[in-house]
C-alpha cells in the first residue's frame, strides 16, 4: 500500500520480504529475502534514496547496517522500541502516558486481581504471543503460561476498557506533525475487525490522545507515520502500543481522509511537506479475514472499496479490507451493517 501510494508521486519502491509472492510485486519491485540478507541489503543501500520500514518485525542490526550507508527512517532505535513491550511500556511510563498495570512475570508472585494476560516482548502481533489468566490462577498456572510463551513477556493486567481508539499521525523530518482523527477498533480474537472514523468523541479525549501521541513522537524524534493504541476507561485513556509504522487501524484513511496514511508516511520519510489530514467522509474499514468473500457483492455496496492483497487464505490471516464511505455516520454505519453480512463467513 505504501508502494501503491508513491506510484503517482513517482516514488519507486523497491522492497524486502522474506516470503514468496510479496503483495508489493504488484506496484514495486521485489527481493525476496530474509531481512539480514547481506545482497538484498546491499541492493537497498545502493539503490534507495531512503529506507522505511511497513512491518516492526524487521531485525535492528539490518537496519542499522542500512543506518550507516543510506537514511533510514524511522531511526532503528525507535523501531527497536516498537518491537519490545517493555520497551515502550517503560517508555510510556517515563512520558507520563498512563498504563494498564504490568510488571515483569519474575517480580510476581501471582496474578492482578482483575485477571492477567501475558504477552511476549518482541514478536508478537494481531493476538499471538500472548496468554489470558482468570484472578484465580495460582502462582505456577502463571509461570506456566509465561514458560508456554517460550521468550521473555510482560505481564499486564487485563482492563475492563469501555472501547478501544487509536490515534495516528505522522512527524516530518523538520518537526512538524500532523494527526488523524481518534477512531474506534473493535477486536475479536485479538485480531483487529473493525475501525471507525472518526470515533465518536468528545474533543477533549481527542486532544488528550493527540498530545500523548505527539509527545511520543518528538521524545523519540520519530520520521514517519506513528499509530498509537489505546483503552477507553470510564473517560481516560490508557496507552497499550505505540507503532512506528502506518497501521491497520488507518487504512480508512486511502479513501476517507484528504491524505492517506502511505502517501503521508512517504512525504515524512522523503523529506517532503506533510498532507492535509483532514477527514472527506465518514468511514468504517472492515478486514477481510481468512477466505475472500463474495468481491462483486461489496461492490454493489454503495460507498464500499475493496482492497485484496492477493494473499492465500488461511484462518486467522488479515487477506484484504473493506472501506466504506457515508454522506454522514448514519449512512456510514448502514453501508457498514451491509456489508458486516458479505464479510460473516470470513
Ligand atoms: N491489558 C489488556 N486488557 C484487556 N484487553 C487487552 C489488554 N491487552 C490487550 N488486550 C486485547 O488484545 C488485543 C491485542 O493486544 P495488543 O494490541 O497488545 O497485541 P498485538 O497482538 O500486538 O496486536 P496488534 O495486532 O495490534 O499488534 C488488544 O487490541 C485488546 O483487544
Ligand atoms: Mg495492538
């Protein structure tokens, strides 16, 4: 999507991916290659005015090898921070960004009294890595689970949030940031399904979620777009990640702002002046989850834009996304119900 976006900007991409059948073969050149492949490597600090990253998982030590040949961005110390739980709890804690409680397993003797889950420091995504315990777990069910995760984690208490919102923006080069609206993510299976945009929310929880974004950002000096996520309690916020990428919870934004997040993470990495945020409609952004649904019927769905990435299907794998576009909410979330019912069977 990020090649997608720099194709009418004559911006060229050339990417890296380890697995066959890239979805990017579509709009850019690919290397498939492990991410510490010393050729591809050296093709990328050869070949690229600048070198970004789309997913976290991408190994530190390449991209500080990249770092000393050819401008990379976002710094890989901030990317090392989006791959490590604690890291960026830590990081939250010393920003002032209020939490959900944690604690490092080893320093527990039990569970938090409202319920526990454990998630892997680095490595995990859309659910996987991590592991729920009831209050009334006994101490070894909890180094159990921690031993099950088969790396280091973090323990986290489990939060009874009223909704979950996240808030994307992006830092340019110079220091000047520009944000999305808050939007509403609905998970199931710790998996994302659902987002909506813009949220419904009072402009003071919006401008709450927006300094605490842009204080991440210049703490960290970051280039590019960031999404930070959060919990809704009882009117506070709570921060649960910070990516130092474009994220799923602003795909919406290819239709439904004036500058979607890919366009607005290449202006930042490149140098460029940042785009004009600003929301064109409201939308809902559906994923499409393990089998490709009926394409011609979502189409019929007036406002809906399907985007396939030409993965194979599998459970559990994020193959696509639905956006959906109303004159206003009410529109918005009829289309949305529409085509909830194409999407079931994925
Ligand atoms: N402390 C918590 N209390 C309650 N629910 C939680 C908590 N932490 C995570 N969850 C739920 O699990 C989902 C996935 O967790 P999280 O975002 O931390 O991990 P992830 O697998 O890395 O997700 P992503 O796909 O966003 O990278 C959250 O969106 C939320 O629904
Ligand atoms: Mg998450």
């Amino acid at each position: 999507m990020l090649a997608l976006a720099g194709a009418p900007l004559g911006v060229r991409c050339l990417v890296v991916e380890p697995a066959a059948g890239a979805p990017a073969g579509v709009a850019a050149e690919v290397i498939t290659a492990p991410y510490d492949d010393r050729a591809a490597l050296e093709a990328l600090a050869r070949r690229c005015d600048v070198v970004t990253i789309e997913v976290e998982h991408v190994p530190v030590a390449s991209l500080e090898w990249l770092a000393e040949r050819v401008p990379v961005r976002p710094a890989p110390a901030v990317v090392a921070v989006g791959q490590d739980r604690l890291e960026e709890k830590r990081l939250f804690r010393r920003l002032g960004l209020p939490t959900a409680a944690f604690a490092e397993p080893g320093q527990l003797s039990g569970g938090f009294a409202a319920g526990t889950i454990l998630k892997r420091r680095t490595g995990g995504f859309d659910g996987r890595g991590q592991a729920r315990l009831d209050p009334t777990a006994p101490g070894e069910a909890l180094a159990g689970a921690t031993r099950g995760l088969g790396g280091p984690s973090v323990a986290e208490e489990l939060v009874a949030f009223d909704r979950e919102l996240s808030l994307l923006g992006a830092r340019a080069a110079d220091g000047t940031v520009a944000t999305y609206p808050l939007v509403e993510n609905r998970h199931r299976d710790g998996l994302l399904r659902e987002t909506l945009a813009p949220a419904d929310a009072s402009p003071a929880l919006t401008a709450a979620a927006t300094e605490s974004l842009v204080r991440v950002m210049e703490d960290l000096e970051h280039v590019g777009v960031m999404a930070l996520e959060l919990f809704e309690v009882d009117g506070r916020l709570l921060a649960n990640e910070v990516a130092p990428r474009v994220h799923n919870s602003g795909h919406w934004t290819i239709e439904g702002a004036a500058t979607s997040q890919f366009e607005q993470h290449l202006r930042a990495v490149l140098g460029w002046p940042l785009g004009d945020p600003s929301v064109v409609a409201p939308a809902a952004m559906v994923n499409v989850i393990g089998t490709e649904p009926d394409g011609s019927a979502i189409l019929a769905v007036p406002g809906a834009h399907l985007h396939r990435y030409g993965k194979a299907e599998r459970p559990h794998r994020k193959i696509g996304h639905v956006t959906v576009l109303g004159a206003d909410e009410r529109q918005r979330d009829e289309r949305l119900e529409s085509i909830r019912q194409l999407l079931a069977g994925s």
